[in-house]
C-alpha cells in the first residue's frame, strides 16, 4: 500500500488534471431518460462543459443554463433564472425531469436552490455543486444521492429479483453495460443510478434528440426502493447507496471499491453467487476468469519491467493501480486529482493528490503514464509511453466502448498496457 502524500502548497494548479463537480452532475443527469441538465450559473460555464464532453463523445451534449450574469446574482440572487430557464426548456422540449445544480458563482452568492425548486410546478431534482468544491466524482455522487432522496418513493416492499447497481463516474459507457449483463448472468434483473450505458453510448438514433436519449427512466427511479439488493462500486457512491437504503430498510447493500482486476470480480462474483443461490457460476463468466489468468500470464513479461504513473479520479485510480499490481506492473506513482478515503486502498509506491506539473517534478520514476488526454503532452515531451485513460480523451473515438472492468475489461486492458509498454521499449533501444 502507498503512502499518501499531502498536496504540494503552492497557489495554483499547473497543467491540473481535475474537472469540476458541476460536470460530474451533468454526467450524472444525463443518465437518466429524458432529463435535461440545467446548470445554474454563468453561460460560459455550461458552453464549457457541453462542448466538452461534446468532444470527448463525438455526440451533441443537452444541457440548459439559467445564465446568471454577475449583475443578476447580485440584484436578485438568480431566482427569476431558473425559472425563466424552466419555462423555457419546456416551451422547446418535453423532458420528464430536469436536473438543476449549482456553480461557483451562484453558491458564492448562497442562492436557496431548494426554495426555488419547491415552488416550480414540474418534476425537478436539486443538488448544490459548488465547483470550488470536490471535483467530477464529488458532482456524480451527490446528484445521484439527491436524486434517490428526492425522488425514490419509500416503501416496504421488495423485489428479489431486483438489483440496483450504482456506479461510480469513470466507468464508461460500455464497463456499466458489462457489470449489468454479469449480474443478469445470475438470473437478476438490474437497474443502474445513473445509466449512461445506452444514453452516452454512441448509438445511432432515428434523429438528433434535444434532451437525453437512453438511460433510467423517472418512473424507474421513483420504485427504486424495491430493489432486494444495492451495489455500489466506487467510495463516491457509498453516501447515495445509504439514501437508498433509508428508503427501505429491507435493502441489502454491498460496496465495491472498485471491479477491476481479479481479485475484484472474484469478490463480485462470489457476492452474486451467495445472492443468487447458485452452486456455480455461469459458464461464460468461468471461461472469462481463466482468459484473464491467461492474460496476466501472458502480459507479465512487458508489465514487470515497467514502471507506471497513473493520474486518476479517485475510484478510477484504485482500479487502475490494482489490475496492473496484479500482473506485475510497477506503479510508482498514483495521482489523483482530489482527496479521498479511496486513496488508502490505492496499491503504489507515492500515492498523491496533485496536477501534471507534479507529474513532471516525478518523471525519473515512471516509464508509462496512464491518464486523461491531458497527458499527452507531457508523455510526448518526455519520451514516456502512453495509455489514454478517463475524461478526456480528445484524440480518439470510441472511448464509451472501452471497457477495462471484470475478467473480460481486465484482458482488454492488460493487453493494452504490455503492447504499449513493449513499444516504448522498442522504440528506446
């Protein structure tokens, strides 16, 4: 286990790493079905993260702003705003629920988000997102827990057969698609809080859609206390599985750190296997467990000869670190872009919470960097191998499709990382 170090003192973020907690809401929102995101502040702070996240999926991002100006913040508080922005929306569009969350601006001025959505007559969920505050998995998490508090009617009842998955920020599209076919692997039927896996998946619709296509459906979200059982993977999670579980106290929960690696999804799959009664796994989940024991046999080689920086959200970075601990790799340096309990479980020589100019400061310990699309440069200006990882990643399409999660995301990745670090040792020569 690494050591955690405290943050160098210094005035700024050079070459930061870190997103804001407002994106991580807009994510959040967009994984539910016909919802619109509505940032509450300044203009430039929504056309930032639409255009984004508009270039990390190649697709078009709805999200609405109440486009708070520092007159209007000061003179009225950015009331009149939201509701303005509301009637608006839908006048345009017919979402079935609208996603309101704060910015800098507007918590600096202490707007009472709360009030005002109490006196708008339209399906509304809230949460305050101060971007001086927490970073992407911060804003996920918190929209996720408002919107199980707000919106999860409570109740006794309970379904066996039904299963929530709540995911942490970083997992693509097509890793929550995965962790939900495993689980139906075992006879469940599951739903995941929030659902990018078919809204932000890069699927071709009948036509461009003003608001979010694909994800958890409201009606969905309101008997989600029905589910038997309750995963959360990712310590960002864990405060919105304890709303749910509030909700109805016949709710099972278990919390995953992460599901990457072996160890990870042996942990997984026992869990499910206890739940579901069987004696044995499905076959395609046994044969996957031995491909990935292949693989790391395969990719040790390459792996135990390299030296890795990993930068990271918090959830991201353990996964990371782990599945390439677990077949050899050397991670000298984990990076994270925020604080968190997370980072006691994250496996590395210096575990850190920094920004690339820190990254730089280390650059005799690593050989590989793993990381966002802002890495990049820094691994070119350093002759150090890259594997693009988490948001964003500009320069390639296809991301939502990856999928480094369970036994069959842990080959991907593995394999991955031994090519690439195999090439840079080729080119070195």
């Amino acid at each position: 286990m690494g050591v955690v170090m405290k943050k160098p003192v210094k005035p700024l973020q050079v070459n930061p790493i870190k997103l804001s907690a407002p994106m991580g809401a807009t994510l959040a929102f967009l994984g539910i079905e016909r919802c619109m995101p509505l940032m509450h502040g300044g203009q430039g702070c929504t056309s930032f993260s639409k255009v984004y996240f508009t270039r990390h999926f190649s697709e078009p991002i709805a999200v609405q702003t109440t486009a708070v100006t520092d007159v209007t913040a000061i003179l009225d508080g950015g009331d009149y705003n939201i509701v303005e922005a509301i009637k608006n929306i839908t006048t345009k569009v017919d979402p079935a629920l609208i996603g309101l969350f704060t910015t800098g601006l507007t918590e600096t001025k202490g707007d009472d988000v709360r009030g005002v959505a109490s006196q708008v007559d339209f399906p509304l969920a809230y949460v305050n997102t101060p971007d001086y505050e927490g970073g992407l998995e911060c804003g996920w998490g918190l929209a996720a827990k408002a919107v199980i508090e707000q919106l999860v009617a409570p109740t006794e009842a309970i379904d066996d057969d039904r299963v929530l998955l709540l995911p942490h920020v970083s997992l693509t599209s097509l890793e929550v698609e995965k962790i939900k076919d495993f689980i139906e692997a075992f006879g469940f039927d599951v739903l995941a809080l929030p659902d990018i896996s078919n809204s932000l998946d890069g699927h071709l619709g009948e036509k461009q859609s003003a608001i979010s296509d694909g994800g958890i459906t409201v009606e969905a979200i309101r008997s989600l206390a029905e589910s038997s059982l309750v995963i959360s993977v990712g310590t960002s999670m864990a405060s919105a599985a304890e709303a749910l579980t509030r909700k109805n106290p016949f709710v099972r929960h278990h919390h995953f750190s992460h599901l990457s690696g072996l160890e990870a999804s042996d942990s997984f799959a026992a869990l499910l296997l206890q739940e579901s009664g069987r004696s044995e796994p499905p076959p395609v989940v046994e044969r996957w467990r031995k491909r990935l024991q292949d693989a790391m046999l395969d990719s040790h080689f390459s792996l135990g000869q390299t030296d890795f920086l990993v930068c990271a959200e918090p959830d991201h970075l353990a996964g990371l670190c782990q599945s390439l601990q677990e077949a050899g790799g050397r991670v000298r340096v984990a990076l994270s872009t925020v604080n968190s309990p997370q980072l006691n479980s994250v496996v590395a020589d210096v575990v850190q919470v920094g920004d690339l100019e820190d990254a730089e400061l280390l650059h005799d310990r690593y050989h590989l960097v793993v990381g966002n699309g802002h890495c990049e440069s820094l691994a070119h200006r350093l002759h150090k191998g890259l594997l693009l990882r988490g948001y964003p990643n500009w320069e390639h399409v296809g991301h939502q499709l990856r999928s480094d999660v369970l036994y069959e995301g842990g080959c991907n990745l593995l394999f991955e990382a031994a090519n690439v670090a195999t090439d840079l040792r080729e080119h070195n020569r």
